[in-house]
C-alpha cells in the first residue's frame, strides 16, 4: 500500500508541474495578443457606436417622417368626417321640411276632401250615396295620417262595443246597433250579424 501511495503522489505532482509549467508559457503569448485585441476592440468599438449613431438618426428622421404624415391624415380625415356629418345634418333638416311640407298638404287635403264629403251627407238627409260609403273611410284614414303624432288613450269596454239604437229591435226582440259604416244590424240566435233593410 506504501508504494501505491507513493507512486499515485508522484503522479499527481507531476501532473500539477506540467499545468503549471503550460500555464506561464501562454501568458507571454497572450500579452501580445491582449494589446493587439484592445486596440482592435477600442476601433471596433469606434466603428460600432458610429453606426449606431447613424442607425439611431436614420430611426428619429423615419419616426419625425412618419408622425408628420400620420398627423396630415389624423386632419384630412378629421375633415372628411366633420364634412360628413354636416351633410347629413343638412340632408335630415330638408328631408324634416319636405316631410312637414308634404304632411301640411295631405292635411289640406284631407280636410278639404272631409268638409266635402259632410256636405254631401247634409244634403242627402243622413242617406249616402255608394261613392260617399266608400270615401269615407279613405277621407277618415288621412285625416288620422295629417294629424301630429296625438297621446294614446287605453281603450276602454265602452269602445269595443256598437252603438245600440234603442227605439227599434229585431224581428224576435233583439237590440239593435249601428255599424261603422252607419248601417243598422242585430246578432241573430246563431251569433251572426244580420243587417236590416233600409226600405222600410
């Protein structure tokens, strides 16, 4: 065991000596190299930091560039859009005064054509002729058109349910009741309306 000890520290001292002896031999090499590197690195450094310097430049120049374009563009649009909305609210203001011009004339209209159709009926003693009948609806429905937008009032029973006309009745007794267009019905036994003649 003495001589395998021996011989393993023999070894290891020779192998410190030689890493040694290895190590002092580059450093007088790379003392040379060391000088020659720093000045290259110092000139490298130069070089690099002037294309920075102009990298940096050609950025700041494109930026200045590219924000004065975007705020001509941020105007022109601007422009565009503030143009925009004038014309529209320009074309909402002529299309309000054509729609309460053309609405003022319907309303002409209709009453002109209602205060007709009244004196028509004044005359025939509460008997219309068959183009009147069918006037009148036309004549009530643009009325109702022309008038403003007017509150809705909540119908009630009463609304739903026809006139009744008190001094006459049916054949068997039933009430009698008058029709939207003034004709004169009773509700037969099986549910139906059964209009009375006016020849009497």
């Amino acid at each position: 065991m003495k001589k395998t000890l021996a011989l393993l520290s023999l070894t290891l001292g020779l192998f410190i000596a030689q890493t040694t002896v290895a190590q002092d031999a580059k450093p007088k090499k790379d003392k040379a190299k060391k000088e020659m590197s720093a000045a290259d690195a110092s000139a490298k450094a130069a070089v690099k930091a002037e294309k920075k310097a102009a990298k940096d430049a050609a950025k700041t120049a494109k930026a200045d560039a590219k924000s004065a374009q975007d705020d001509a563009a941020k105007k022109a649009a601007m422009t565009d859009r503030m143009a925009a909305a004038r014309a529209a609210k320009a074309a909402k203001k002529a299309d309000a005064d054509k729609m309460t011009t053309d609405a003022s004339m319907k309303a002409d209209k209709a009453s002109k054509k209602a205060d007709k159709m009244a004196d028509n009926a004044g005359m025939k003693d509460d008997k219309m002729s068959k183009s009147a009948r069918m006037d009148k609806p036309k004549a009530d429905k643009m009325a109702m058109a022309a008038k403003p937008a007017m509150k809705e009032e909540k119908a009630t029973p009463a609304d739903y349910k026809a006139p009744v006309d008190r001094s006459s009745k049916g054949p068997n007794g039933e009430v009698v009741r008058t029709g939207p267009r003034g004709g004169k019905y009773y509700i037969n036994k099986n549910g139906n309306k059964t209009y009375l003649s006016s020849l009497k």
